[in-house]
C-alpha cells in the first residue's frame, strides 16, 4: 500500500509545490511515486511534466474524479515517477461535488485513488492554498500531511488555523458528525523560504521550535536562487550548483523516510 502524503498551507507563495516536485523527484529514485496535481494552477504539473497546463485539458484529475478511474489519467514523468495533473477546471469540483456526487464530499478523491495504491510506494498531494473542498478531500486520502511553514509573518498566523482543520478532520466531535480521517497524522512542520540574514525568519522560526517542539522537521529550506531557475528549466542534477541547490531537499527526504518509519 502507498504511503499517501500531503504537504499544504492556506497561503500562497511559500515554497509548497517546488517542495513537493522535488521531494516526489527526490523519492522516485529509489520508490514508485506518484505526485497528485489538486490544485487548480497547475504548477506542479508544469514543474514536472515540463508541458504547458492545457495539454491536460479534458485529461486532468477532474476527469478522473468525476469517472472515479484516475488510472487513464496519469501522465508517465520517468521510469519511477508518473503525476495525475491539474489544469484550471479543477476549481469547477466544488460544484460537481455538492450537485451531481451521491457520496461523502469529502472523501471522492480517496476512494478514486484507492485502486491505484498497490502500484506505488508513495502518493504525494500539492494542495491549493486554500481550505475549501480541494484541501479537504486531499487530507482525508492522506496517511500524513506536512505543514509547510515560510518563516514570514503571515505564513506563522495561517498555521494554526491548517493545524485546527486537521483536527477537525480527525476529531470525532465535528461538524461532520464522525471523524472523516480518524488516522490523518501530521508527519512534521517544514520551514521552508527561510533566509538566513532576517532577524524575522530567525525569530519564527525559533517560535515554532517553541511552540510546536518535536513536530518540526530539523531540515530547513533556505531561499536559493538556483532552485528558483526549475520553475524554467525543470528538477535538474546535472550541473553542480543543481546538487548544491538541492542538497537540502535530499537531507529532508531522509528526514521525512525517518519520521514516516516512526
């Protein structure tokens, strides 16, 4: 069974679908991956199939969704890594969910996935920055989800809030009657966009450490100009700067196998 993982926030901006391209890269090295497209922007399906968006038009996750067989969908990256991409029609899935959906609204994309979890090691989720449906629906097919925390001001108050709904989920005392994931655990916080000569990131980062203690991942994503560049040219190794870029990804993805062992 694939070990499903969500990494999300309720902010844009912060680093979250360049973390989940790479970590997905990163992961299909040694593991089958496949990384899930759910937010309707489509960048990481751009990031990683290196294709623009409305290639995917009418062959996107929606598709899968709304036929429950996501399999027809899956566009092959390499060898280990293969991605269910997004396009801009996604957003329309609040609709369909409320208006033709005879099931639980929230719980659509785990049970179209299902089928799919015996072939991979790892399902990965890029969520929208948002806490609607989208958000919702990915944490409920997630095993865990990994905060992802920008050490800026407006990332650290959207925290909690991303930390409550997860505790809504799980909780059996909700406005959904039953918990809908009962066993959605919370992996790690990952400080991500960090830069090392602000006193502000310094400082929230040193708040979480505080407040949230051993849920903090020990890695920490720091700003780096040439991790920027993949948004262009795609996840490279190739080149030096490539490896020096990504050497911190490769240290949380160790880190991330640990916790997931634990």
């Amino acid at each position: 069974m694939a070990i499903k993982i969500s990494f999300g926030i309720q902010k844009g901006g912060v680093g979250k679908t360049t973390t989940v391209g790479i970590v997905s890269h990163l992961l299909s090295k040694e593991a089958k991956v496949l990384a899930v497209d759910f937010d309707s922007q489509g960048n990481l399906t751009h990031l990683l199939s290196r294709r623009s968006v409305y290639d995917f038009q009418g062959k996107s996750v929606l598709e899968g969704l709304v036929e429950k067989n996501a399999s027809k969908y899956i566009y092959k990256v390499d060898d280990n890594l293969d991605i269910l991409p997004a396009e801009d029609t996604l957003i329309t899935l609040t609709r369909y969910l409320y208006r033709d959906y005879k099931g639980h609204p929230l719980t659509l994309l785990k049970e179209t996935l299902e089928p799919l979890e015996d072939l991979y090691d790892y399902i990965i989720f890029d969520l929208p920055p948002n806490l609607g449906e989208h958000t919702l629906n990915a944490l409920v097919a997630s095993d865990f989800t990994i905060p992802i925390l920008q050490t800026e001001p407006f990332c650290w108050d959207a925290l909690p809030r991303y930390l409550e709904t997860i505790d809504l989920l799980c909780s059996s005392d909700s406005v959904y009657e039953k918990a809908i994931a009962p066993d959605l655990k919370i992996l790690g916080i990952l400080a991500t966009m960090s830069d090392v000569r602000s006193t502000t990131d310094k400082n929230i980062y040193e708040l979480a450490k505080e407040d949230y203690k051993d849920l903090m991942f020990d890695t920490i994503i720091k700003r780096r100009s040439r991790i920027k560049d993949f948004s262009l040219t795609g996840i490279s190794e190739q080149y030096a700067n490539d490896r020096e870029g990504l050497e911190q990804y490769y240290t949380f993805v160790e880190e991330l196998k640990k916790h997931v062992g634990k």
